[in-house]
C-alpha cells in the first residue's frame, strides 16, 4: 500500500548548543559544523518537503539559532509555504535576533527550561547562567508578537518543582506547557540510573498536571508525555515509522525519527543525493518498520497493532540489541521486566551526570 504523505519535517539544523544537557537527544557522537548542510541545500530541503505534503517544519537541533543563517532559513521554509516552529534552549536570542525571525516569517517558538529556577537549570543543563537568559528571551519572544511554548522535559532531579515550573509558564506568558518525561536513548539512556522517576515521583506528577490543567483551563494548555519505564503499553512513538514525520540531521541523513541513526545497519539516504520524496517513498529504510507486516508475535494480530505500531524501535534496540522486537515498553513483550530492574537500579543509584561534549 502506497504510505501518506507525511505531516511534518523535523530539521535538525546543527548539533552545536551551548547546553549540555544529560538527557539531550542527539547522538552522543555529534556532526561537527563542517558537516553541516549549507543554507542552499536546507533551502531546497524545504521546498521538497511542502511538495511532499509536509505543513509544518520544527527547526531544531542542537542550538538551531547557533546557525548565522537561521533567519534565512526561516524565509525560505516561511516562503516554502510551511508553518515554522522554533525549538530553542534560548540563550542565544536577543531582539534584533528575534526581530529578524519575526520579520522572516517565524510563526511559532518552543522555549526549554531545564528546571523552575536558576541553581537547579544551570546545574541539568549544564551551563552557568542560562537559566536567566531564558526567562529574558521568553520576554523577548512574547514582545515579538510570537506566540511562546514553554518546553520542560522532567526526570527524578527536577519533579519536585514540577508546580514551580507550571507557575513558571503561566508567569512567562506561555500559552502552551510540554511536560515531557525524558526517553531514553542515546544521553539519556547513559544518564538512565541518575534521570529515572519512581513510581511515586510519577503518580504524583501525574496528578499535578491534571489538577493544574482544570484550574488554567483556557489560559495554559498542558501537554504531559509520560516515561515508558512505568508504562503497560508503549506510545505510537512518532505516529508509526514512516507514517507522519521524517527527520534531517545537521548531515543531511534522511530519518523516520532523530534517533534512528542509534540502530546499526540502516542504509539511511541523504539530500545530498536524494530528494525526501525518493526517501519517504523508495527507500527501503523507511520500508523497513513501516505498517505492520514487519512485526513479531505478539505484536502480530494484536488488536493495538495499528494504534502504538508496536512502539518505538530505537529503544527496542537500546533495551534488546534488536531494533525488530516489540518495544519491552509493552507487558506483553518477553523484555518488560528490564524495565522495572532499571527502576529498581535507578532508585539507589547516585545522582551525578555525564554531560552531553
Ligand atoms: S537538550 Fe540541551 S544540550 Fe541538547 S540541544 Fe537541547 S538544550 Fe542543547
Ligand atoms: S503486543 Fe505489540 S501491538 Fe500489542 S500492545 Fe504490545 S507493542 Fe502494541
């Protein structure tokens, strides 16, 4: 069956940041900026991915404002015809930054915190001083008429300041919160034992996210991403492989996801040779763990088949060493218990990180 188009590109514009977050997503071996795709060759990108269908492009990275040509970038997917969402740690920005964004065409921009407070963010982010550069450019980009999500990805360190961090949001203007557990691959999942929530922690979040949705209703909108390692099921992680996104890294690899260069042996494309359109539907990668006909038993006939797409499958790879198997996120898959002994592990683990370098 031929797939949909998909619905959005994310656009990993580089791997530079000046954070050093120990749950960061990008690959712990980073693209140097030599390696970086030219504004040209993004500029083309963009074009290919409106043709394919795409309606939105998340400008990502990295640091995606570490690119001197970021504003450029932003007219040329602006200009493609594709609704532009920055995602930014912003230490970076300042007004005429921020100015020049607007002006090219910016429509949206994801803020992280890494935590509610400066001792605490600095500290998980890995960067002195960044925590009050954030709350400046979160005024900035409110003064720039563009509409602001704060971004807070949670973790055993940070969840007891879960409300301080939602009265953080609304304080900053903020008409969206994500508060996402943090998934474990690549940093992440060698910062596992120090980042684990327990089941209490969870629970409790849990319901502080659901109190605080009913009392801000119509003023903050919550989103809640909650951690695998205390599920039953697993999530339709991206909406199925190949199915609603494809992802460029600051190389110009053509992904299903940002993680999918963690699994070895994938002939990933990339721009330099071939367009998204060839990629999204010719190229056996993106076949590979597309629909169900791949799946092992007992995702096989399972009824929440075409609902989680049997999971996420950079993290059966993490968890199994095969990047085929039902994600152990699953109760039915035979790897579940690996998860609750990490739990286990974690709950009398020390506390220190390796940052991301
Ligand atoms: S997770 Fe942290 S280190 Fe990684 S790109 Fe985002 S801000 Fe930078
Ligand atoms: S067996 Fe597979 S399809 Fe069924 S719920 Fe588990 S992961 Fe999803």
């Amino acid at each position: 069956m031929t797939p949909e188009p998909p619905l959005a590109l994310l656009a990993e514009l580089t791997h530079r940041c000046p954070l050093r977050c120990p749950y960061c997503s990008n690959p712990t071996a980073l693209t140097g900026s030599s390696d970086e795709l030219d504004t040209a060759t993004w500029s083309r990108v963009f074009a290919e991915a409106a043709a394919l269908g795409c309606l939105q492009v998340h400008l990502s990275g990295g640091e995606p404002t570490a690119r001197r040509d970021i504003a450029d970038l932003v007219r040329a997917a602006s200009s493609a015809g594709l609704y532009t969402n920055l995602i930014t740690a912003g230490v970076l920005l300042d007004a005429p930054k921020l100015a020049a964004l607007a002006a090219a065409g910016l429509d949206h921009v994801q803020l992280s915190v890494q935590d509610a407070e400066a001792v605490g963010g600095d500290r998980i982010g890995g960067f002195a001083g960044g925590h009050a550069k954030k709350l400046v450019a979160a005024r900035l980009i409110r003064e720039a008429g563009l509409p602001l999500t704060l971004n807070a990805v949670v973790h055993r360190q940070n969840l007891g300041n879960l409300p301080a961090i939602i009265e953080l949001a609304l304080a900053l203007g903020a008409g969206r919160l994500e508060v996402a557990h943090v998934q474990y691959y690549g940093w992440a999942l060698a910062n596992r034992a120090a980042l684990l929530p327990t089941r209490a922690q969870l629970e409790a979040a849990t319901a502080i996210v659901e109190a605080a949705r009913a009392a801000h209703r119509g003023r903050l909108v919550i989103d809640y991403v909650v951690p695998d390692y205390h599920a039953q099921r697993p999530k339709a992680c991206m909406g199925g492989w190949g199915r609603r996104f494809l992802a460029v890294s600051p190389a110009g690899r053509i992904l299903p996801c940002h993680a999918a260069e963690t699994i070895p042996g994938m002939a990933y494309p990339t721009v330099r040779e071939t367009s998204l359109r060839e990629a999204w539907y010719g190229s056996p990668a993106f076949a590979r763990f597309r629909g169900t006909g791949w799946m092992p038993a007992p995702c096989q006939g399972c009824e929440r088949a075409e609902q989680d797409w049997g999971g996420c499958r950079c993290q059966a790879f993490a968890l199994t060493g095969d990047a085929g198997a039902t994600d152990p996120a699953c109760a039915l898959s035979p790897h579940h218990t690996l998860l609750a002994e990490a739990v286990a592990d974690a709950a009398v683990a020390e506390a220190g990180f390796t940052y991301r370098q």
